[in-house]
C-alpha cells in the first residue's frame, strides 16, 4: 500500500486502499481526482478494506477509481517470472479478453504522471443512493487554466459504457477555448454520442443521454472554475 513521489510520477502501491488514497497528502496535493473518487467507493468499511488494485482488476465497468486513472493518463505495472511491463491504464482496459491471457503477472505497481502545471479536477458519480452502490454513471474532469482559457482538457465517461474512456472529441472542442465561450453542452454532447456509439441505442438512453449530459456540464464547470470542486 505504498504511496510516494518518484521521478515526476506519483507511485501508488496496488495494495493502498481507499481510505489510505483519500488521505494521502501527496494524492490530495498532486491527483485530488483519485481521492474523490476513492471517495465515492462503497461505504467505508469498503473503502477501509478496499483496494486501488482491487478496483482495477476486477474490470468492472462501473469502478470509480478506474475512470479517474484514465483520465489521470495513469500506468499499469505488472510483473511476472518474465519480468516486467507498463501499460497505460486505457490500453489496458481496451485489450478485452486478452487482458486475462498472462498468466502468472501480478499487478505491482500503479504510476501517475504529474501535470506540467496543477490542474482542476472533479469526479462526479449517479448512484441509486448515497453510499454502498454502485455507479450507474460516472464522469471525471480535469483542466489545465490560463487566463480563463482551457489550455487541456481530459474528460473520462463511466458505468454507461463496456469500460470508462475518455471523451477525446469533447477534449478537442474545449481545448483553447475561452471559459466564457466555450460551448459545455456541445461537449455533453459529444460524451453522449460516445455512449451510444459504444454501447448501441438503448431503451434506457431517453433517460440516460440527459443525465449524462448533465453530468458532465456539472464536472466541466466546476474544473473551470464556476463551482467549488468536492
């Protein structure tokens, strides 16, 4: 459950459990996104016995911490009698069956880059209630801001997809933008066209297209700045 700063990256042990994430300072300081979502996790007697590694490898599609990873442009380390490899977390997720093919490869070590400068950020979670559920949607947001422009975007999508990803049409459309300008519903948009590009028209999308959008306007506004991040 090792948590540290190395290299520009912080290093996260598989081991650490949520609780442990929520009150790291270096994860509070350098990737608040992981902590929020850690946040989310279950009731605390889950989030106390819990696992960041945990929540990763049971590739379930409605993991909180995942959607913050991919959005954090997190790497996987896996180790084995073969030796060692990194993939990044979207990769990762996006290989499918394959992911189970290696046998004998343990997960030991999760790696998040730092940020050339700090960003905004803030994870938003649907659930049927408050604590000890799971997510029906997710959404994690990050900006970069300069002079009330957003000079980066990253914008993952959860629960309502085989895996969280993220929103890169939506990123392109915000990136440069004046806040003031920007076009936030057009960018909610986006995120749901991905869902239904993915998963296929859906009876439950009349409902669900609309929340997600509000969803992510909600994320999009509070990292640039027009609400307070929880």
């Amino acid at each position: 459950g090792r948590i540290s700063l190395e290299h520009d990256a912080l290093h996260v042990g598989p081991m650490a459990t949520h609780s442990m994430v929520i009150a790291n300072p270096l994860i509070g300081r350098h990737a608040p996104l992981l902590a929020q979502a850690s946040a989310r996790v279950g009731s605390p007697q889950i989030r106390n016995r819990g696992t960041l590694g945990g929540n990763v490898i049971t590739l379930a599609a409605c993991a909180d911490t995942v959607v913050a990873l991919v959005a954090l442009d997190a790497l996987l380390v896996f180790t084995s009698l073969d030796g060692v490899r990194t993939v990044p977390v979207a990769d990762y997720l996006a290989t499918g069956s394959k992911r189970f093919n290696r046998a004998g490869e343990m997960l030991t070590n999760i790696v998040i880059p730092l940020p050339i400068q700090p960003f905004h950020s803030h994870f938003v979670k649907l659930a049927r209630r408050q604590a000890a559920a799971k997510s029906r949607m997710s959404v994690a947001g990050l900006a970069r801001m300069e002079l009330g422009r957003f000079q980066e975007v990253r914008l993952a999508v959860g629960a309502v997809i085989r895996w969280p990803r993220r929103v890169v049409a939506a990123e392109d459309l915000l990136c440069g933008q004046l806040v003031a300008e920007a076009d936030l519903d057009k960018a909610a948009h986006l995120a749901a066209d991905l869902m239904v590009e993915v998963s296929g028209m859906r009876r439950s999308f009349a409902y669900k297209v609309p929340v997600l959008k509000e969803l992510v306007v909600r994320a999009l506004r509070t990292v640039a700045g027009f609400s307070t991040a929880g």
